[in-house]
C-alpha cells in the first residue's frame, strides 16, 4: 500500500485558526477600505463645508462595511477554496452597493432625524422608484472590483499568514485596499454622492461670502457670480454659525433644496444645477 504524506502545516488547528483569523482582517480591512473612499472622503469634504453630521454616514457605513467584509473574508478563509469563495464575495458586493445607495437616500435621513427631531418634518427625500437601478448600478461596478480581492485573497493570504515580515503580511491588505480606492471612487462618483455634495459645496461658498463681507461693500460682480441675492430676503437670518443638509432633491438631482440651520432660523435654499436660486425661512426656532 502506498502511503500518502501528511501535510501536518495546513491541518494543524493553530495553523486554520490563524488563517481564519487573517480572513477576517482581510475582509474587514477590504470593507473599511471601501467605507472610507466612499462616505468617508464624502464625509471630510462635508466638514470642512459646514455640514450637518458629517461623519454619520462614514460611521454607519463603516461598521456595516467591516462586519459584512470580516464575515466574507473568514468564510471564504473557512472554504478554502477560490471558486467557492467567489460567489460569499459577491454577496458582500451587493450589500455594499445595497448601502451606497441606500446609506444616504433612506438611512442617514432617519438616523439624523433622531439626533436632530426637527429634522423629522423638514426632510423630503423622495424614492422615485430608481433606487434598485440604482444599487444595479453601483453592483455592476463594485462586483469587478470585489470579486478580484476575493479571487487574490487566498493565493496572496497563505504566504502571508507564514510571513515574519511585517510588509509581507500587509501586502495584501494594501493591494485589497487600492481595489476599494478605485471602487469607492467610481460609486462615490457615479451614484449619489457627488450629486447630493455638490450643491451643498456651492450653497457654504455663498453663505461664507455673505458672512465674509458682512458690513463691508460687496464687488457687483462677485457678488452676482456667488448668487448672493438668492439670500436677499433672509438677510437678517444668516449667522457666522450654521450647518447645511440637502433636504430635497428630483430625480436627476438637478433641482435640489439645501436646509441651513442658522442660529434662529432654518432656512430652505432652492439651488439648481449647484447655483443658488432663492431662500425662505422653512422653520424659526421657538
């Protein structure tokens, strides 16, 4: 009878334990990754522009992203097998194109509104019936994208669970991570972000030119090209200190409203293709 060897290294339980372990890293880190190029550069631009809870988005998709990876990194870790991991990859793409449109559209609206209850009555966020397109969308991209870190996982995951080097265990993750840099980047394009971001950015560059020349004689010109007249008859609601949300949007997103929360007032600004159009007072404080 001939004997077939043993291979003792990939069947010792400390050896599956550490593979496993380092699948769940892999799959975490491939989930952070994407959060962060997609709600969390989002995220950083909002605050620097005054936006209302800016980091929410970034911190619920961030946790939803990490745990769903870590699931898919340790069961395709558990499966050992490429193909077999393929399709646990591809599941963990389509939730995470489930949240990049979902995230902003439906979730974030509701958990802001229990952080801030007057929002309960001031946002309209409509569903057009597009969002399944939309997350179709968002899959189309990030399928590629997550199934060739789920395909590399494994063949890039065993050299790196043996390595004493610590370049030659994060290598992987580093490669992982320039897959979700490029993913994020096209969703956070493509899909909402970009749209809903964008009129919010030109509404704080006018608000902040407002407050700037405040008591002091404005250039014409200038003062035309940031659409300052759109304020004109709120004048006296704008403050130094305000936040800015978008609260209303069409289906293209050309025809957008932006609520700002000044110091008294919330006011609601109409901006159409990012320029302002006009202001009201949506809502004083009592």
């Amino acid at each position: 009878m001939k004997l077939q060897p043993l291979n003792l290294r990939f069947e010792r339980p400390d050896i599956l334990r550490a593979k496993y372990r380092y699948g769940a890293w892999y799959g975490l880190s491939l989930g952070l990754g994407f959060a962060f190029f997609t709600w969390g550069v989002d995220s950083y631009i909002l605050s620097a522009h005054h936006g209302l809870f800016p980091w929410l988005k970034f911190a619920i998709g961030a946790a939803a992203c990490m745990v769903t990876g870590a699931a898919a990194g340790w069961t395709a870790a558990r499966l050992n097998k490429p193909l077999l991991a393929l399709p646990v990859w591809l599941a963990s793409a389509f939730v995470f194109s489930w949240l990049s449109v979902n995230l902003p559209l439906t979730i974030l609206p509701k958990a802001m509104s229990l952080l801030e209850p007057r929002l309960g009555g001031l946002l309209n966020y409509t569903d057009y019936g597009d969002l399944g397109g939309r997350v179709l969308l968002a899959y189309a991209w990030m399928g590629i994208f997550v199934a060739v870190a789920g395909i590399l996982q494994l063949p890039m995951s065993e050299p790196a669970v043996f390595s004493t080097s610590i370049f030659g265990k994060l290598a992987p993750i580093f490669a992982c991570l320039v897959l979700m840099a490029l993913a994020g980047y096209l969703v956070d394009d493509g899909v909402v972000n970009k749209s809903m971001r964008e009129p919010t950015v030109s509404l704080d560059g006018t608000i902040q030119f407002i407050v700037d020349h405040r008591g002091r004689e404005m250039d014409p010109a200038e003062a035309r090209q940031r659409h300052v007249g759109a304020f004109r008859a709120i004048d006296a609601s704008v403050t130094p200190d305000y936040r800015l949300i978008l609260s209303e949007y069409d289906r293209i997103f050309m025809d957008v409203h932006v609520l700002v929360k000044f110091k008294r007032d919330w006011v609601d600004c109409q901006v159409i293709a990012t320029q302002p159009l006009q202001c009201k007072i949506a809502e004083t404080a009592p």
